[in-house]
C-alpha cells in the first residue's frame, strides 16, 4: 500500500515542480484617459524592450485598462497612441523579476489642422461686346473622338452654339 502512494507523490511533484519555480517575468498595466479623466477605449499601448528592440502590443478594454503581461526582465519604453489624440511615451522604465508596474496615462487632444489647396485658372470675361467666342487647340482636336475631324463639330463645343437635330427638313408654309 506504501508504494503505490509513494509513486503517486512522486509523479506529482514532477508533475508540479515548474509551477513552484520563480517567475522570471513581469507586466505592465494601468489605464488611458484623456485629460479630461475620460477612459479612452481601444488605444494602443506598445511596450518595447530597449535592447533588442522587440515589442508586445495591447489593446485598452471598455474600461480604459490595458495590461501586457508575461514581459521579460530589461528596460522599456511604453508608447500610448489613440485616434485623435497625441502619443504619449514613458521611457527608460526598468522592469524587474516578477514585478507589476502600474502606468496610468493621459492623453492630450492632437491638433487638427486642414489645408485646402484650390488651382484654377481665370477666365477672361467679355463684357462690351454680346458675342461669344472661344480658341479651340490642337490639343483639343487630336484628342476628341470626331468623326472624321469634322471642324462643324468642333464648333459645338463652344458655349451656347447647338447643332441643328433635322439638318434635310424644310417646310414651306401649311395646306
């Protein structure tokens, strides 16, 4: 009966024996608010191991909170970035044999700026005389589908000129 219990003990401190080994790792965690206190929800927080330039990448939850765990010993640099708002970084932070740092950081609102550039260019309008007209290039000509360069087609394309829909009707008066 001894020896059955013995190998049952046995097994299960190799079993178990990892588990009661110390932890060679740490973690980062905390919360992302903007200045306002508001939790930002879905920024990207990036630990970077300053020595061989690896990094972890977690995400906040709905409370604001994110955490990296299982994170080697070394120095990091911690990089906050949300939409609509300016990274932050916190650097040199060492961390040691199972150690848990508690970060918090607050983002401030990036600076929004637009510019709208406009080129065009000015149209010369006639304002003496009530006739209209226009220089049509070589350009123009070469690149436009006509049929057969037909230079009445070509004059259609001034404002205000039509082509006539039935040019072989004539009537000559009524019964």
């Amino acid at each position: 009966m001894r020896a059955p219990f013995a190998v049952i003990v046995c097994s299960l401190v190799c079993l178990f024996s990892p588990l009661l080994h110390g932890q060679a790792t740490g973690s980062f965690s905390g919360t992302v608010s903007n200045n306002s206190g508001a939790v930002l929800t879905g920024a990207k927080v990036t630990a970077l191991v300053q020595a061989t330039n690896t990094s972890r990448e977690a995400m906040t939850d709905d409370s604001g909170h994110f955490q990296v765990p299982l994170l080697g010993v070394g120095v990091y640099t911690i990089r906050v970035e949300a939409s609509g708002f300016k990274a932050a970084e916190a650097k040199d932070i060492r961390l040691q044999v199972d150690e848990h740092r508690e970060l918090d950081f607050k983002l401030s609102p990036a600076s929004v700026s637009t510019s709208v550039e406009v080129n065009a260019s000015e149209v010369a309008v006639e304002t003496t005389t009530p006739t209209l007209g226009q220089v049509i290039t070589s350009e123009q000509v070469a690149e436009l589908p006509l049929n057969g360069r037909d230079f009445v087609q070509l004059a259609t394309l001034i404002p205000g000129t039509t082509q006539e829909t039935n040019p072989g009707s004539f009537f000559n008066g009524g019964p």
